[in-house]
C-alpha cells in the first residue's frame, strides 16, 4: 500500500495539518450561522464577545492534536460556516500553511 503525497488536497490532508485552525484568533468568527446552530455549540469554546470560537492565541479551543501531525475538530458535525467553507488548497488553506511553513496543497 502506498502512502499518499502529503500535498494531495482531500479530506485527510486536513486531519494532519490544523493550521486553518490555529492562523488566527480573529478567524473563526461567526457570520450567517442561524442562532439555532450557534446553540449547539457548547458555551465553553465560543469566546466572550459571542462573536467565533475561543481561541488561546491563535489556535481555536476546539482543535485537538498538533499541528502538521494530526489534528481533529471536537465540534466537527456543528462547527460555524467559517470553518466548513475553508478548503484544501483554497486560498485561506494556503494562507494558514504558510505561516507554519507547511507546503501549499495541490
């Protein structure tokens, strides 16, 4: 079995970088989310202005793992549109790898 090339853009390149999760504290802020979905995301992790997610620094409270190794996504199913709109090799994804000096993804 071969591995797969660690810049192939799909779903499981995202479970071993994170780095869109933890670009910026100002990131995953809430936007069309109708306030029913927002509910469901436990108080803990939304930060105090109930604007996005909690984040200590830069990094989002609901991201496990480390970055560039394996990550996961405790909220996953209910996360905000932010997050669900980021994809592999998108611009953001870009952006976000570059500032750990992860290869962009093609």
């Amino acid at each position: 079995m071969s591995e797969q090339p660690s810049n192939q853009t799909d779903a499981s390149s995202c479970q071993s970088c994170g780095a869109c999760c933890a670009y910026s504290s100002n990131w995953p802020r809430f936007t069309i989310e109708e306030d029913a979905a927002l509910d469901l995301i436990p108080a803990e992790l939304v930060n105090e202005r109930l604007s996005g997610m909690r984040c200590e620094n830069d990094r989002c409270c609901a991201l496990d793992g480390e970055i560039a190794q394996a990550v996961t996504c405790r909220i996953y199913a209910i996360r905000p549109e932010v997050c669900r709109t980021c994809m592999p090799g998108d611009a953001e994804c870009a952006m976000a790898r570059r500032k750990f000096g992860l290869p962009d993804l093609t």
